[in-house]
C-alpha cells in the first residue's frame, strides 16, 4: 500500500506540473516528447504543490491526500480532454531524422545507466545526510504531522539550526509525500531526489539536440550524467570521494536549485533563437520555483528577470506583456513566504551582516574565498569531473561571441551568480574555513549543470553545424 500511494503522490506531482506546462503552452508550440514533458512536469509539479500547501496553511485548510490532488486531477481531466479535442500544432525542427548509430546508443545506455543507479541506490539506504534530515526532512515531518505550515513550529528557539528561514518546496514536497502514504518514510520522500536527476537530464538532452542534433546532445548529457557532484546528490556513493566527508547528499535542496537554473537558462536561451512565448514564460517560472527552493535562488531569480527583461525590451511590440506575466509569475511564488515569515520575524542569519562596514572589516576574505573556489572547480575533478575546465575552455575559444547578446546573458547570469556567493562567504558571521569546507562543493553544484550548457553553446558556436560528428 505505501509503494501505491507513493506513486499517487508522484503522480500528483507530475498532473500538476503537466497542468501549468499546458497552460503555458496550450498550443503545443514546445514540440515536447512524452519523457521530456513528464519530466518538465514533475519538476513544475514540486512548486506548484508545495505552493498550493502553503497557500492552504494561510487559508487554514489542513492537508488531505484528496483535498491537494483532486483539483489538479480535474484540471488535467479538462485540459486532457481538450488537447484531444484540438491536436497541438509541432513546433519546427532542425533535428536529424536518421536512426541512431552504435555510437548513440552507447551513449543512450551511460545516461540510462546512471538514472537508473541513482534511483535504485538512492532508495536501498536509509537517509543519510546531516543537513538533509535536520533542515530538509525535519521540516517536511513537522508540515505533515501539524498538517499546515504551523507557526509554533517555525518560531520554536529548539529548532532553530533548521533554517526556519529558509523557503519551503522541498519540505512541502516531502510533507505531500507523507500525506499520501499516510504516515513518514523516509525512503518513499527520497524518491523525489532520483526523479529530479531525471529531469535535469531530460531538459538537457533536450536543449542540446535542438541546439545541436542528437549526437552532440547525447554526449553532453552523458558527461553530465557522470558529473560526480550530481550523482552524490542524486543516488549517493558507497564511498566517500574527494574532500566530501560522505558520500551521500541526497535530501538536500541543492540538486534541485541546480535543475530549476539549468531549466531557467534552457528556455530562455531556446526562446532568444525560436521566439516562442512559452519558451520564455518557463523560464520565468523556473526561475521563480528557483527562489521558492533557497534563498540563494532569489539572487538568480533577480539577476535572470533582469537578463530576461534586457532581451525583451529589444523587441518591438508585445516585451511589455512578457515581462508582466514573468514578473506576476515571480510574485506568486515569492510574496507569500517573504510577507510569512517577515510577520514571524523570521531572519536569514546574513540579515545583520549586510552593511559596507562588515563587508570592507572581512573583506581580506575574498582572496581566499577565490582561490578556494578555483581550486575546487578545477582541481577536484574527482568532483567535477572536467566540467569547469571544458566551461573555461569554451569561454576563450568562442570570445569572439561572448558579445552576442543571449550568451552575453547568459554568462553573467552564471559569473554575478558565483560574485553573490563570493559575497555571502565575506559577510559570514560564521568561521569562513569551516563554511568552506562544508558548503563551497554545493554552492558550486547549484551553476555546475549550467556551466556545461554554456559550454555546448561556445562550442556549437565555434564549430558550427561541420563540428556535429
């Protein structure tokens, strides 16, 4: 019975999420397969249900398997009956048309080797990680047993090193699990970790082959596929590798944060070369989802609207209605948890730390921060495989198109991003060694998956269509 209702919950993740992507692109102008929308929807379905949670513990309407699920399933009812009704048109394509050679499904089996692995691992062990159990999961417990986001909870002094702060997709998430099964399992909630590696996944190979054909996004999935940081967060290791102290991260919202800014950048990108509406209306929404997941995602969130809105306002009539609906979008998934949790009193623990003084006292720290960020993401490969040198690498072969508006975005989106953290390590009221050590191989997750993005796009360009084989 846990194993079905599980699969409800997910399910209930996935009906949601296809609801907004249907919405979004009611005309079908997307040209998404059946797997790559099933894992587009799985991931919008993480925001929109534990939204729709939070939003009922304001209402003050408790949790329910039936009272969460039934109005997704009589939206997708409705629009499933519609899309029956009116075909979507296929949006057009420049993708290859001949089969698959040796060489592609070699590369099909590594990705779908390591999807696998990671599921399987991820749910024969126990839960496992420090910050997992005690920020993540805790939280998720709490909602579940409370049935509501309770205040007692957010505001009792005993649970403060939980990060009562911090936003709520992911212990909302695990909470719906929970309340589907009916009781806590640990293991039925770290589905959603695997399943979230299978999106990122997804939405990779799908922007790559329509960037580039299906070889060259064969290859670039297989590298991320194999990226070990990913894979930590996604199944787990047996062992510990590199600097890590264990081998298992799975529970923590980093994994995530990853897959929302790699989305956000996919689409907006896609949308800057096709001009379909709904390429950038989901990037917005991922970036939102991203905000909705830590607070390092509101950062991304401004910096990525700011790009968008740059792009838009170049074009000549219709950029004002974009941006609207971007920025409401933002707002939904924003507003409430900010107004929350500033009504509770509930503060990040930089919030006293943000004047000029405690940044120019500290400010001896940059050089270090730097040196240790560079180190790590070029000297532990063991960890990042040779992502950071192939981004690094591509960045100098295709300078000449760093000044094309799109990548131009793109890669200050990924550089002010890594300038945030920087300034996050200065104004730490925390032992900056310590912090380091226990967070720098995360923070740097979170643009890992986006860093090879902006790479297959250096490399499409300097080599062009001849560079394919």
């Amino acid at each position: 019975m846990t194993v079905f209702m599980a699969i409800s919950a997910i399910t209930a993740f996935l009906l949601s999420g296809y609801v907004l992507l249907r919405i979004i692109d009611l005309k079908g102008e997307l040209g998404l397969n059946t797997g790559v929308r099933a894992a587009i929807s799985f991931s919008l379905g993480l925001g929109a249900i534990s939204l729709q949670m939070f939003l009922y513990s304001l209402a003050s309407i408790p949790f329910g398997f039936y009272s969460v699920s039934a109005p997704w399933v009589i939206i997708a009812g409705a629009l499933l009956l519609y899309s029956i009704r009116k075909r979507p048109q296929k949006a057009a394509s420049s993708i290859e048309k001949t089969g698959p050679g040796l060489f592609d499904v070699i590369l099909s089996v590594v990705i779908l080797s390591q999807a696998a692995y990671a599921l399987v691992y991820a749910l024969a062990l126990p839960l496992a990680g420090w910050d997992a159990w005690f920020i993540w999961f805790l939280k998720g417990r709490a909602f579940f047993v409370d049935r509501t986001v309770s205040n007692g909870f957010l505001t009792n002094g005993l649970y403060a090193y939980d990060h009562p702060e911090y936003p709520l997709l992911i212990p909302l998430s695990i909470a719906w699990v929970y309340t589907a099964i009916g009781h806590v399992s640990e293991t039925a909630a770290k589905a959603i970790f695997p399943l979230q590696f299978y999106s990122m996944l997804a939405v990779f190979y799908y922007f790559t082959k329509r960037l580039w054909g299906r070889r060259a996004g064969l290859v670039f999935t297989a590298l991320l596929s194999l990226t070990p940081i990913v894979l930590i967060h996604s199944g787990g290791f047996p062992v510990k590798i590199g600097v890590l102290y264990v081998g298992d991260f799975v529970g923590h919202a980093d994994l995530t944060i990853a897959v929302y800014f790699l989305s956000a950048c996919a689409f907006f990108y896609l949308y800057t070369q096709e001009g379909r509406t709904p390429q950038v209306i989901l990037s917005g929404l991922f970036l939102a989802l991203g905000a909705w997941t830590k607070n390092e995602g509101l950062a991304f969130a401004a910096l990525g609207f700011l790009g968008i809105l740059i792009y838009l306002m170049t074009e000549k009539k219709g950029w004002w209605l974009k941006a609207a609906i971007i920025a409401a979008v933002l707002m939904l998934f924003i507003a409430p948890w900010s107004v929350y949790k500033t009504g509770l009193g509930l503060k990040s623990e930089y919030t006293g730390n943000m004047g000029l003084s405690v940044f120019f006292g500290n400010i001896g720290r940059i050089k270090l921060v730097l040196t240790r960020m560079v180190e790590y993401m070029f000297g532990y490969i063991a960890l990042y495989n040779f992502t950071w040198w192939l981004y690094a690498a591509s960045f100098i072969f295709n300078l000449r198109g760093l000044a094309r508006k799109p990548l131009l975005i793109l890669n200050a989106m990924l550089l002010s991003q890594l300038a945030v953290y920087v300034l996050i390590y200065v104004i730490s009221p925390n032992d900056i060694n310590w912090l380091i050590q226990t967070s720098l191989d995360r923070v740097l997750l979170h643009l890992t998956p986006l860093s090879m993005l902006i790479a297959a796009v250096n490399l499409k360009e300097v080599l062009g269509e001849n560079g394919r084989q």
